[in-house]
C-alpha cells in the first residue's frame, strides 16, 4: 500500500493537467543562450575556416577567370572578356563532338550499370555457400583507382595482344584483330565497356543494401497470394526501393560526368577527340594553359549538372505523388 509521501511525490511529478510526465523524466532542455552560441561557433569556426579557404575561395576565384582573358602564356593581360570565353567554347568544332561523347559516355554507362547491379544484388540477396566471397570479389573493383582500371583496359583491349581480341579470335566472332582504341569507331565502345564493368559493383552495393531492408514477410505474403517473380518485383520490391535508386541514379550520372580518370588511363581523349568528354577536354584545355576557357567549361559542367539534379528530382517526386494518388 503506497504510504502519503509517496502519493505526493507521485502527484508532484504530474503535469498541471494531471497528464503523466513523458518518458526520460522531466528534466528540461537548455535555453540557448549567446554564451552557448558562442561555444558553438568556436567549435565550427575551424572547419568553416577550413572549407572557406580550400572550397569556396577556389570556387570563386575560378569562376571569375571564366570572365577574363586568362592565359599562362601571358599573365600581364588578364583584361576582363566577358562571355567571349564561352563563346570560344561553343564555336570550336570539337565541341558537338564532346557534347555528343558526353551523353553516350553517361547513359550507355548508367543503364548497363544499374541493369546489371540490379541483377546481381538481387542474387546476392539470396542465401546461399560461400556467398561473402562472392560479394567480396564483386566489390572489389570499386576499391580500385579509375586510373589504373584505365590501364587495366588498355591492355585488355590492345590490337596486338590484348585478351579481348584473343577470346573473340578463339570464339569464331573475329578474323582479324580489331583495334579498339585506335579506331575512331570502336574507341568510345571500349571506354563505355570498360566504365560498365566499374561502376556495376556501386548500384550492386547501394541495391543489395536496401533490399536486405524489406522484410521477409512482405515476400513470404506475395507467395500466399500467388504473386510471380515479375509481380512481387514490380509491385514489392521496386517500390520499396525506390528512393535508394533514385538517388543511387543521381549520385552516379554525376560521378559519371565528373570521371575523367578512365578515359585518360585508356585513350586520353583520342583519337581525333572520339573519347573526349567535357571533362577531359577542361583538363586538356587546363594543360594547354587557357585557363579562362577551361574555367568557363567548369562552369557549365556546373551549370549542367545543377539542371540535370533538379528536373530529375521534380520528375521522380511528381512520379511518387501520382502513384501515391492512384493508390490511395
């Protein structure tokens, strides 16, 4: 039987309305104060510091050549020209070719990549021997440099004495060596195939990861249902993860875009610019010195991109609320 103290210690811990206190007791947070804040300030000072001097101030110090006549082979004219860099740009004639390369180099990569990885996420998913060293042979490309999977390629695909052409040789597809990377019209074939083979263990990665997040039960009541393979992918799965492969396909056109490492380790940019996408071609105007062309290549890179992440994001947002719609 509880004695009066404890009624009364029981009643004083009671709201006014005589609602029981929350859980964790009713201890109140700390009024934040300008002392607090202060505190606060000093702790993010050197990392806002930090970032300010080595992002931002590049960032903008780069984007103002973009608007001058920048050029290492003479630094005592730097008189500010306004768009002609940009001008100089679209009126060169590499520059459908590298735009063309661009949108090739991105979605013949992305499609293959996400098809792919879809695929083997969904089989590693599965229980099965020896599954850890299958996911571990699989990821082991992403632990590698771009570069030096360039080079890798490079040789596999070498006219003379490469694997690739030795196995199409072997198999009856081939009579004669094919040069891959010396010919204009196999070269950005080659650089796409090698860039698939990279980037499928990233989608196999984020995938498998989402998928060991739906629940067995959801499965286990598709089957009671009688739903086919293709019904529970399309109507369980792909909605469950929906928004890990909207962002897994965002991140990747952008990393994508932004990988020159590849195509330097493999062609360079040729032959004849065949291999060059707007990346590669700022850094090869970079190299040649024309900094105010190159930064403005940067800034439409930028500009691009920032394009790009916004419809993309509308796009699958207003897929989401119609299906939401429909459901409902």
């Amino acid at each position: 039987m509880p004695t009066p103290a404890t009624t009364e210690r029981a009643a004083g811990r009671r709201s006014p309305t005589g609602a029981a206190p929350p859980p964790g007791g009713t201890r109140r947070k700390r009024e934040f104060t300008t002392g607090r804040g202060l505190v606060i300030a000093a702790y993010l000072a050197p990392a806002a510091i930090f970032v300010a001097i080595f992002t931002y101030y590049p960032v903008i110090a780069g984007s103002q050549m973009a608007f001058r006549n920048w050029k290492l082979t003479d630094l005592t004219d730097t008189a500010w020209v306004g768009l002609q860099n940009f001008r100089d740009v679209f009126a060169d004639p590499a520059w459908g070719r590298v735009l063309v390369n661009t949108v090739v180099w991105v979605v013949g990569s992305i499609v293959p990549q996400l098809v792919i990885g879809f695929a083997l996420a969904l089989w590693l998913r599965r229980k099965f021997r020896f599954r850890g060293l299958y996911q571990a042979l699989i990821f082991f490309p992403w632990a590698v440099s771009g570069f030096l999977i360039g080079i890798l390629f490079r040789w596999l695909f070498n006219s003379e004495f490469g694997a690739v052409n030795d196995l199409l040789q072997k198999a009856g597809l081939i009579d004669t060596p094919i040069p891959w990377l010396a010919s204009p019209d196999t070269a950005l074939t080659a650089v796409v195939i090698a860039n698939i083979w990279y980037g499928v263990t990233f989608f196999a990665i984020m995938i498998l990861a989402a998928l060991q997040s739906i629940p067995d039960e959801l499965y286990e009541a598709a089957a009671l249902d009688g739903a086919g393979k293709a019904r529970t992918l399309f109507q369980i799965t792909i909605p469950f993860i929906r928004t890990t492969l909207v962002l897994t396909v965002l991140l990747r056109v952008i990393w994508t875009f932004n990988f020159p490492d590849l195509i330097f380790g493999m062609t360079g940019g040729g032959p004849n610019n065949q291999t060059h996408i707007v990346t590669t071609w700022m850094i090869q105007t970079t190299q040649q010195g024309d900094y105010g062309r190159a930064s403005a290549l940067g800034l439409l890179i930028v500009a691009g991109l920032l394009l790009f992440a916004i419809f993309f994001l509308l796009a699958t947002r207003e897929r989401r609320e119609v299906k939401g719609v429909i459901g409902s």
